[in-house]
C-alpha cells in the first residue's frame, strides 16, 4: 500500500477551497488539519471537507509530526515566515502565488528549502491548463523559433477584489500588480523559457480605484473599501539579458472592453508567432510567399488546474521528484514585479540584481 501523505492547510477563507477537491482526488493525500485566525470561518471550513483538527495557530501544525505537508493559504505577507517556518518543522510546502512579495523573502525560502531538503512550490495554477501546457510543449519543440519580443496583459473591469488580505499593503504588500500580474508574468516567463531579466520601466499606480462611487462586481460586489491604499494599475517595459523584451498591463478596475476578465499573450518569434489563450501559432513561407495560421485542438481539461497543481504537487512528493513550480523561476518573476514598484518610486528604468 504507498503511502499517504498528511496535509495540513493554513488559511481557509477563500482559495484553500479550490484546492481541496485535488487533496481528496490524488489517492495519496489526506487533508488531516486547518488552521485559520478567524475561528468561526475555520470551523465552517473543517465541517464541510471533514478535516478532523483545527487551530488558530499555525505551529499546531508545525509540531504535528504526522503532517506531511503544509499548503499556506494566506494573504501575500505572512507566506514566507509560515513556509520557511513549515521546512524547518520538516514539511513539504506548497505556496500560494506569489511565492513573497519581495525578492529578498523569495531567497530566503530558497535557502530554507535548501537547507530542510524539503520540497518547495509555488501554486501558479495558470501552467496546469491544458492550454498551456499544449502551447508550451509546441514552444519547447522549436515551434517559434527564438522568442525575441511578447505582449502580455490580464485586465479586468470593475473587478477589484474588496477583502483586506487584496487591497491592503499590510497584508498584500501590493494591489493588482503583483495579485493577478503575478499570473500573466509567470506564464509568459515560463512559455518563453525563463530568460533572465536585465531592467524595468514600469509603473503601479491607483487610477481609478480612488474616485467617488467606483465599485466591484465580484466578491459580492458594492463599493471600493476605503481601506483600500495599493494600486490598481501596473504596466511595464521589460528587458532581458538575452536581449529579448516584453510589454506587460495589469488592472482590477480598467475602462476596459470586457466582462470579467481579459487574459491574453502574444508571443513573437524568428520562425513564427503564437497567441494564448486562443493556442493560435502563426507561420509564413518565405519562399512562397505564403502565410499560415494554425490552432492547437485542443483536449478538454479533466481536472480545475487549482486541484490539479496540489495533485502534481503530491506526486512529486511521492516521486521525490523536482518542483513542478521551481521557487527560482518564481524569484525572477518576484523580480520583475518589484522592479515596477521600484520603477514607480523612482521615477526611472531600474537595472535588477
């Protein structure tokens, strides 16, 4: 009989629910404890999975030497002392995105990872779409050619998240540019093969989110907290060491032609170009003077990829098998973003470390 691994959750109030149904569905996991500041949403949480133990304080789970692995739910803050935290107890550590809201803080879960052994990802549920994982295997296999130049945007409209953990520094440490930019950045970073980042010229900036009467539609929708003081707006123009560049937009309040959300990629390459989500590539011939465009088919995920990536995650675990999510590659997107911010202070390009 293998093994199952016991997981213990920190943090219950919102996306620790995606990630449940990929617990119970691996076959090699058990969520056996869920810890949570707020006593009320905690239990609520534990009676509707089942999960037999519960606590407001995270080192319950950190001296539990039954649990196996920790999933750290929580706002942006508190996700490096409590993973970092976790290793040392001797636990594999799954992250929510991001991994830190600081380069600095990325390093030192790194070093923390290498010093436990234990296993450390980030939950970057974007790469376990099918789709991508489809247009990735196509770029992999030279599909594109040399990625020289990408666009990329995740722009929503009216669609600010309205809970503390989002739009307050002392929890989030930054607005719509490191929550949802941090799911764009990841993904192109990743479909153009981690190149690594040399300077930034960006800005991260509150718009819209300031003027009377703004509101959002989701999260039970109503009116823009006043609490609210990061930002709502980001863009930047980044360049890579091997020369190649992007241009990347975020928003959660943008004047933007769309209901919900407007995620899309451009990719731009010697042999061809592609777009995602729509898995198009497009190619000429030279020689005859001819142009194609081509669409992926595509086969119908059988899993949410929120679930999917606590699967993934488990079967490295049991394979001791590498990151499916490296905490390096999660560090040079942290980069990035906190190169907008630094942008943005400063006024000016800023060359990254």
């Amino acid at each position: 009989m293998s093994k199952i691994y016991k997981v213990g959750i920190i943090g219950v109030g919102g996306i620790a629910r995606t990630h449940m149904p990929g617990w119970n569905a691996s076959g090699i996991t058990e969520v056996v404890a869920a810890c949570d500041i707020a006593p009320a949403a905690l239990e609520k949480f534990a009676a509707e999975w089942k999960i037999p133990f519960t606590t407001t304080d995270a080192t319950d789970l950190f001296r539990n030497r039954d649990i196996d692995i920790i999933d750290v739910c929580t706002p942006n803050n508190y996700h490096a002392p409590l993973s970092i935290a976790a290793m040392e107890a001797g636990k594999h550590v799954i992250c929510e995105k991001p991994l830190a809201p600081t380069p600095a803080a990325i390093r030192e879960m790194i070093a923390a990872r290498d010093r436990t052994g234990k296993l450390l990802m980030t939950a970057q549920h974007f790469r376990f779409r099918g789709s991508a994982r489809a247009m990735k295997a196509e770029i992999d296999a030279g599909v594109l050619g040399d990625v020289y130049h990408a666009r990329s945007w995740m722009l929503r409209r009216s669609a600010a998240p309205n809970r503390p953990g989002f739009i307050m520094k002392q929890h989030a440490s930054g607005g719509a540019c490191i929550d949802i930019g941090v799911h764009i950045l990841d993904l192109t970073l990743w479909f153009m093969g981690n190149p690594e980042p040399h300077s930034v010229t960006g800005v991260a900036r509150a718009e819209l989110a300031h003027q009377p009467g703004t509101f959002t539609t989701i999260m039970g929708g109503g009116p823009i907290p006043s609490e609210f003081d990061v930002e709502d707006f980001a863009a930047a123009f980044v360049r890579f060491k091997n020369g190649a560049t992007l241009v990347l937009e975020v928003s959660w309040l943008l004047h933007h032609d769309t209901q919900g959300e407007d995620m899309q990629m451009w990719l731009y390459g010697t042999k061809a170009g592609s777009h995602w989500p729509k898995c198009e590539i497009y190619e000429s011939n030279y020689a005859t003077r001819q142009q194609y465009n081509r669409t992926l088919k595509l086969v119908a995920d059988t899993m949410e990829p929120h679930a999917l990536e606590c699967v993934e995650f488990a079967r490295a675990v049991a394979a001791g098998a590498p990151s499916p999510v490296p905490a390096e590659q999660s560090l040079q997107v942290l980069t990035i973003l906190d190169g907008i911010y630094r942008s943005q202070a400063a006024g000016r390009e800023i060359v990254l470390d």
